[in-house]
C-alpha cells in the first residue's frame, strides 16, 4: 500500500469517526436543550454558567482541530492522532448515562434532523469546493467544538413549524373541553407541593368521580394538551390539571385552554427565583390561576406563605388552609390542622374549619409540607360533594408519591426517606424535620447535593440548609460542587469533621453510605440535580 492511500484511508477513517461523533454530541445537546424546555435563552444561560464550553470531550475535539492545522508534522500522523482522540471521544459519550436521558419526542426528532443536516452540508459543501477531505473534516471538527450553535439554530429554525403544529394540538384540545360542558376542571398550582397535591386529590376524587389528572410532571401547555388528546375520556367527569410556570403568563395560557372552576395554590415561595426574579413575580404568576376562575368558583389558598397569605383575592370565593405551628395564622385561616401525631406507621391529624368542622385523619404519610397538601385536596373535595367516610377512607389508603418524602423500609434496617424530586426552602426544613422526629435507635443520614434555581438568595438558603442539616442529621454527605461551599458553611461546626463527607456524584455518595450505614439507621435523600448541575 502506497503512502498516498494510507494517507486517503487515515482520512476516510477520520472523516467517519468525526460524523459519528458528531453525531453523538448533537445529540447530548438536543438533550440539554430539552431540559431547558426548549427555550434558548434558558439553553445560552446554563451553557455560560455549567462549565460546558471546558468539558473534557469539548477540549479533546479542540486538541484534535489543532492537530490537523499542525504544518511541520506530516499530515498522515497527525490525522491518524485526531482520528484516535475521536474514536475515543465519541466512545465516552456512548457510555455515558444520565439521570434524565433525551426523549426522543417528535419535535426532539425534528431537531436533531435539522441539526444533523445542518452540520453535514456545511462540510460537505466546503469539501465539495475545495477537493480535500481532510479540509471537510477540520470542519467537522470545528462543529464539534461547537456543536451548541447546531441546537440553538434549529430551534430557531423550526419556530414557525413548532407553533403551527401547537396551535392544531392546542386547538383539538379545546374542542375536547367544549364538548364535555358537564366536565369540572381543578387547577393546582404552586412554588412546589402541586404534584403531591394532584396525586393525593385524584385519589380522593376517585372514590366518588372518574378523573383524570396530568401525569407526572406534565404541568405545561403542551402538556396539558397531550393530556387531554390522548387520556381524556367522554365519561371523565372530573380533570385535574397541574399547572407549572417558567414566566409569567404560563399559568394563565393553561387556564385560557381549560377554564378552570376550582384552583388550589399550594405555595408561593423562593422556587425559580432564578426565572422570576422576585418572590413577587412568583405570586403574581402563581395567582393567575385564581384571576382566571369564574365568579361562582373557588380558589384555595395556602397560607403557611407569607406572600400568598396576604394576597387579596376579589373576584372568587377563597378558602384558606394552614397546617402549621404558627397559631396567629392558624386561627385566621378558613381550615386548619391540629393535633398532629408521628407514628411510625404515619401521621394522624385533626382539621378545623367553617361553622364548626372537624375531622379526623389518619395517612400513611409524613411531615408537615405532605399534611397541609392533603388540606388542600380535602378542602377540594368536599366542595366537589364527596362524603366523609369516603374522604377518610382514601387518605388512610393514600399512596406515597415517589420522591417526595416517601418512607419505605428495607430488609437491611434502614429507614429511607426519599425527597429527591426536588428541593426549595420551606420544603428541606421539613424533610428534615421529619428526619429528626424519627423514632429510630440509630443515626440519621442525609444525602443532598443542595438547592438551585434560587437566584440571589442561592448561596444564603443552602448555607441555611446546612445550618439545619447539623441540627437535625449526625451524618452528611454532599454531593457535588455547585452548593458545597455553602451547605459546608452553614453546618459549621455543628457535627464533627468524620461525619461532614463530599462526594463528586450520587453514585459515590450512595456507595460511602451504604458502607457506613447500619440496621436502625435513617437516610434522607434531599435533591437530586439533573444533568445541568454539576
């Protein structure tokens, strides 16, 4: 074999190992950009502040380009060496695996075939002009090292498809609701809780209605749409839409589609301080559910919030609820919870309300946040009619929701509460609560990586967190780096330096408590941040 057909074999060799790699980092940054909801700016924002632009496979493809513009090595080494470090590149993302994996939607496909041919003609075309493959291939190099421009043109792009195609989703989804008049539409919204609260509503409304909730996290116009195609049925007599909102104006869009009667606002809080900026635009934008009821509806209102206690609302009967220790609030609330017991088999409470309600209630679940969700799924309810008996019957049975300070037991001893679906202020504190009125004989573990999307408030809320972690756990271990230094700070001194330990990633953490743990001990699993955080 002569040196001119090595030479066109290390760079065919080349040219194939950079399209499948290519390919694969494409394909990671469809992903991030599905975790960011699609939006661009949201996208632009966590690739400045992630790191991404210095990631280990980003540099290795940068080295690669610069070796193919190296002049005084022969051409033939230099290619066969990017060749290698592209082999080895595009094999690390393959065996890569993330908590949140790209779903590969319908639009995500979409994208990826435009981004994909985006980055194909381009070197292509320059390949075709130039006559040298090896020039085609710097170029595909070059669109690895930048391959977020590929997501972020796509999007762009495909706008006017992606909307076309809504606004016919959307529209079939609004004659549904019109030819169901019968239908009863509850809406929850909030900082957080609105998950739980949908589950645990839907299991109570179940006992006496056929409903339909939105699944999982499918709290957004879209969602709510593909809910309604796809689940409603003619006999439904009861829909419970999540409602979850990135700026302001989300709520109201889904409130435009399904014209709620009933709302519950969970909470308004520090969640997403990142997006709104102020804990106002959160109540502003979460109170966009009660503007849009109707005068003869209901909203219900948690007012463990100070934000959402004074709220005034006008144009709809308003209930308020309250489920905690603070006895100035519980006394103007319209419901209340009191004489809270913890019991290892649950919790058993009792609510107060108007013209001289009370009830008494026993669940499975735990912790003060789970409590006052059922309150407002109570409240709901017995507007909708469904009797007492029944009411009680489906809270004793009620289901845990996973990760959301769920409690199970395993063979080995251990009592593990699972909260890692997400983490805010108010939330953490009672989890942790719960971990300290645990009657266990062992310690008390706590596995968190900390809070986000807090904005301003990001480093002084987990230094916070970490003030209670060394009040109520003996051990902690965090996870990563973005809340570290804070979460350190706050527990201070306050447990000794054996029991303070940093893992780089959940697996490790898990695998230092598992070697640690014992029969009778408690872990508590605060947070798990998805593939954006680090």
């Amino acid at each position: 074999m002569d040196f001119k057909t090595i030479s066109l074999t290390v760079t065919i060799v080349l040219a194939v190992a950079i399209a499948a790699d290519l390919a694969a980092v494409l394909k990671r940054s469809l992903m991030m950009l599905q975790l960011n909801s699609y939006r661009n700016e949201r996208y632009t924002r966590w690739f400045n502040q992630s790191g991404e632009s210095t990631t280990p496979w980003r540099l290795a493809a940068c080295i690669a380009l610069f070796l193919t513009l190296v002049h005084h090595l022969p051409p033939v080494i230099t290619l066969a060496v990017a060749a290698i470090i592209v082999i080895c590149n595009f094999i690390a993302l393959c065996r890569r695996r993330y908590k949140k994996p790209l779903v590969f939607t319908p639009r995500a496909k979409r994208l990826y075939a435009v981004m994909m041919g985006l980055a194909i003609i381009i070197p292509t075309i320059i390949g075709l002009l130039t006559g040298n493959l090896a020039t085609a291939c710097k170029v595909g190099l070059a669109e690895i090292v930048l391959s977020p421009i590929f997501a972020l043109s796509a999007n762009v792009l495909l706008r006017p498809v992606e909307k076309s195609i809504n606004r016919k989703y959307y529209n079939e989804a609004a004659a549904i609701l019109r030819s169901m008049p019968a239908l009863k539409v509850v809406g929850i919204t909030g900082s957080y809780g609105k998950t739980s609260t949908k589950h645990y509503l839907h299991h109570i409304l179940s006992q006496e209605f056929e409903t339909l909730m939105t699944p999982g996290s499918y709290n957004t116009t879209m969602g709510v749409i593909r809910t309604v195609r796809e689940m409603m049925r003619p006999y439904t007599q009861v829909f419970i839409a999540e409602m979850g909102a990135k700026q302001p104006g989300d709520i109201k869009e889904i409130c435009d589609l399904v014209h709620p009667e009933i709302g519950i606002i969970t909470a308004v809080g520090e969640q997403h301080l990142e997006t709104f900026g102020s804990v106002e635009n959160v109540c502003r934008t979460k109170f966009e559910l009660a503007d849009a009821l109707p005068a003869d509806g209901l909203v219900v209102v948690n007012d463990g919030f100070e934000a959402a206690k004074h709220r005034e609302v006008g144009n709809v009967a308003c209930s308020r609820y309250y489920a905690g220790n603070d006895k100035k609030i519980a006394a103007e609330a319209d419901y209340r919870v009191v004489e809270v017991t913890y019991r290892p088999d649950g919790t058993r409470f009792t609510v107060e309300g108007p013209d001289g309600y009370r009830s008494e209630y026993s669940t499975p679940l735990m912790g003060e946040c789970n409590i006052a969700n059922l309150l407002g799924a109570i409240i709901v309810a017995k507007k909708l009619g469904v009797p007492e008996g029944k009411i009680a019957y489906a809270l004793s049975t009620m289901p845990q929701v996973e990760h959301r300070l769920s409690t199970k037991h395993t063979a080995g001893g251990l009592t593990i509460i699972d909260d890692a679906f997400n983490s805010n202020p108010q939330g953490s504190a009672m989890a942790l609560d719960v971990l300290a009125l645990l009657d266990i004989p062992g310690r008390r573990f706590i596995i968190t990586p900390g809070m986000i999307e807090l904005g301003q408030r990001q480093y002084d809320a987990n230094r916070e967190f970490g003030e209670k972690i060394g009040d109520c756990a003996d051990i902690a271990i965090i996870v990563g780096q973005y809340n570290r230094e804070a979460i350190l700070e706050g527990i201070g001194g306050k447990l000794p330096k054996d029991s303070v330990i940093c893992a780089p990633d959940f697996t490790t953490a898990q695998r230092i408590m598992t070697g640690m743990a014992k029969r009778g001990d408690a872990v508590l699993y605060e947070n798990d941040l998805p593939d954006t955080f680090k």
